[in-house]
C-alpha cells in the first residue's frame, strides 16, 4: 500500500479497533460459507469503523481494503501497510517521566528501550516492592501522570479500562479532599497485564474519561 502522501490519522486504538473487526471477518470466513452472512458481518465491521473514526475520501479508500481480506496472511500484511498512518503515543524520556512524578523520590521507571510507542494507548508500569502503579495518558496533547496502588490477588473479571474479560486487580487511586487531612479513594478493577490492555483498547476517548474519573475530588 502506497502512503500516497496522506499524513498519520489512526490512535493507537484506531489501529486495534481496525485489527478487532478485521478478525471478525476473518473468523467468519473461517467457520461460514453462507455470503451472505459473510456480507452481514462486513457490514457490520464497516459501521463499527466508521462511528468511530472519522475518515477523509483518500483515508476511508484506504480502510476499505479491508473488506478484500480473504486470509490471516492478508490480514497480517494490511495490519503492517496501516503502521506508517498510525500516530504514536508521546516518545518518553526518564526525566519526562520523572518530571510527572516529582513527589516520588524512590520512583522506578518503566524499561523505556523496550517500548514500541506505536503500540501504547498508554503507559503503565509496576512497582512491585510498594504495590504502586504508575500511568502516563497523553490528553490534549499533554502528558498526565497517574499513581495508585494495585493489588496483584488478582481475580477474573472485566477491566475497566479495556472492557475486556481477563485477570485484574484493583487499581485504587487517591486524592486530596477539599477538605484538608482528608482523601477521595476510587477503587476499580484494570488487567494485571497493562501491555495486554493496551492492546485491547479500541477507544482512547474512553480510556482517558476512566483516568479522569479516577482522579477527580
């Protein structure tokens, strides 16, 4: 697929949207020869895409071509033809991180070089020896840094932040009262495995409405 000079304008969480639907049409293929079925599920995928990402004519021509994949293989090379239209997260450094976290002193920073920013809707990372976990959303072009604690009994359950079933813990976050010694606690149940999350979320709007909420008075 040619870039054909159209800039990045899929989110991360566009791409895995793009890559959630894409599957569903492949498993349809897979367990249905009945076309028109195969038909109904396609347009189902294509009124899922397009509520949810809004589309210029070059870039809607080029999401199209989804609806030719026959076969995993296809899949595959068409999720690596979307990657160069795909906006990444926020390049990080450890003083950025350290710089939304200044009130920690000990602060333990996520292995950065092993990160593929084109695949983070957000960043989180653990702190084993505290039970603390920190996470940095990007909104309205700015970096926002989260902490809470978690709790690795972990259960199965739905995450609130990908919606997904999986193994999850509870994250809880605390703010300062307007009253002052006191606190406001939001206690939610996220996935164990933040990289797995990540990859499941198809609407960072919805994503960043969680973190806010949780860090509200």
């Amino acid at each position: 697929m040619e870039k054909q000079n159209i800039q990045p304008f899929l989110t991360v969480a566009n791409y895995h949207l793009i890559e959630q639907q894409m599957n569903k049409i492949l498993s349809a293929l897979a367990t249905s020869n009945d076309k028109n079925i195969i038909q109904t599920i396609r347009g189902i995928v294509d009124t899922k895409i397009t509520t949810n990402i809004t589309l210029s004519t070059d870039e809607t021509k080029l999401i199209e071509r989804l609806f030719s994949i026959t076969d995993r293989a296809q899949g595959e090379a068409y999720l690596e033809s979307l990657k160069p239209f795909v906006i990444p997260f926020k390049t990080l450094t450890a003083s950025t991180i350290k710089s939304l976290f200044k009130k920690e002193k000990k602060l333990k920073l996520p292995a950065l070089e092993q990160l593929d920013f084109q695949h983070t809707c957000y960043l989180a990372w653990d702190d084993q020896g505290t039970h603390r976990k920190y996470v940095v959303i990007e909104q309205d072009d700015k970096l926002k840094g989260i902490k809470g604690t978690f709790d690795h009994g972990t259960i199965k359950g739905i995450c609130a932040i990908c919606n997904r079933h999986a193994d999850v813990g509870a994250f809880t976050t605390s703010i300062k009262g307007k009253i002052p010694g006191t606190f406001t606690s939001h206690t939610n149940y996220i996935c164990a495995d933040s990289q797995q999350c990540n990859h499941h979320v198809t609407d960072i709007n919805k994503t960043i409405a969680f973190f806010d909420r949780i860090t509200q008075k």
